[in-house]
C-alpha cells in the first residue's frame, strides 16, 4: 500500500521508473536493470532511494512485458517495496513505455517524476527540490554542466561548429512534471507522431519553459559495460 503525502493528503507525488530498456549494449543475457552493483541489482537500488524518501507517495514500475514477474518476485517483494503500486508492460520505445506509466497515475497525482531505472545513484537532494521546482513553474530536469569541448559536425563527420560550453548541459534524471502537463504533453506528440528524445523535449515543445536542477556526476545512466567498472566504484563509496 502506497503512502499518503501527510502535508497534503489530496495531492501525491509520484514516481515513474522506466526500465523497460533491453540494455542490448551491454553484451549480457541478463536485462541491464538486474545486474548487480555491490551485491544489490540496479533496478533495487534505484527504486530503493525514492522508497526512502519522505515526498515520494507512490512508485509506478515499467519493465519488459516478460519480465514483470521477474520484477515483482525478486526486486518488489525481495526488497519489500511498499510504495511500488503498479508494474507496467512498456512499449515498443522508452516514450511509449512512459506514457504507458502515466496513464496508471490519476487526478490525485499532482506531480510526477520521470527516472531512468538504471540510475541508480541519484540524491535525494536533487528529488526533492526537483519536486519543489515542478510543483513552482511546472517542469524540472536534473543535469549538470558539460566538462568537455563540444563540436557539431555534419554527416561526413566534418566539424561545422564548437558550442559554446558554458551554455551547455547533460540531462539526466529524474525530469519531473505537473502531472497534468506532461500527459498532455505525451498524448498531443503521440497525436502528431512526433518522437523525443526525453519527457522534456515533448513539455518544451508546447511551450513550456523547463527548469534545470543541478544534479551530480555521480548520478549516471548504466548504459556499457564500462559504466558497470564505474557504478562499482560508486556504490563502494556509498557503502
């Protein structure tokens, strides 16, 4: 059973974790959310920081369609997950398999936070006033600024331009929403057959400005096998 938000009961904040991905990059038979960092799988130990923390009333879950079994056995009710509510099959892309979440969420979600379920080392620092700038202006993504030079190139790889670096940030998650504004945001794209690359691009391209939320270069995305080298010094840290 999820818990209630005690300072505004009528009004729940709400996670989306998506981990549905085929993690076809890290050359593994295993889907990447269940490799295990530290002796603890990624998916657990990113579900487990928004479990923890106070502002999150309810967990939405999408994975594989075959592996929401999988997921409820040995990540939910291993780690006995109480806010986690629902497991969701996803789709055929990252944004189908979001929209999927949303649409498990209602009017009694106020806002919504949108995380990659294989970043497993988000602050809660950054969730929480994640949540306090969505809850302001509507939309607000975690990222932290580009350390290296940053060329454009054309389709022979020939540079056309070097951007200006102090402008430029790498997103990350979670990237949180009125709920509201971001389901709209999601069904007029899907209407128009337009894809993003992230849940912001599709809030941005209704006009609606995007807050940033400075986040930490601790907090990647397990993408490679060579992140995993990474996510393993982190967690070691963390211990």
């Amino acid at each position: 059973m999820a818990v209630i938000n005690k300072k505004n009961p009528d009004k729940r904040i709400c996670t989306l974790i998506a981990a549905a991905g085929k993690g076809s990059r890290m050359n593994m038979d295993i889907n990447k959310q269940y490799i295990e960092i530290g002796g603890k799988p990624i998916l657990a130990r990113t579900i487990e920081i928004f479990e923890n923390c106070s502002q999150v009333d309810e967990i939405i879950l999408v994975v594989s369609s075959n592996d929401i079994v999988y997921c409820k056995q040995n990540i939910v009710d291993v780690f006995d997950f109480g806010k986690v509510t629902a497991i969701v099959a996803g789709g055929d892309t990252r944004q189908a398999s979001v929209y999927n979440g949303l649409l498990q969420l209602n009017d009694s979600c106020s806002i919504v936070l949108i995380h990659d379920g294989a970043r497993p080392f988000v602050s809660e620092e950054s969730i929480i006033e994640s949540i306090a700038i969505a809850s302001e202006f509507g939309c607000a993504c975690v990222a932290v600024p580009v350390k290296d030079t940053i060329k454009s190139a054309d389709s022979n790889d020939i540079v056309q331009e070097t951007l200006d670096r102090s402008r430029l940030w790498s997103v990350q998650t979670p990237q949180t929403f009125r709920y509201s504004l971001i389901l709209d945001a999601h069904k007029k794209a899907r209407e128009a057959g337009f894809s993003g690359t992230d849940d912001a691009t599709l809030a941005e391209r209704l006009g609606h400005p995007l807050r940033l939320v400075y986040g930490s270069y601790y907090n990647i995305k397990i993408t490679t096998e060579e992140d995993l080298v990474l996510a393993e010094a982190i967690a070691e840290r963390d211990m």
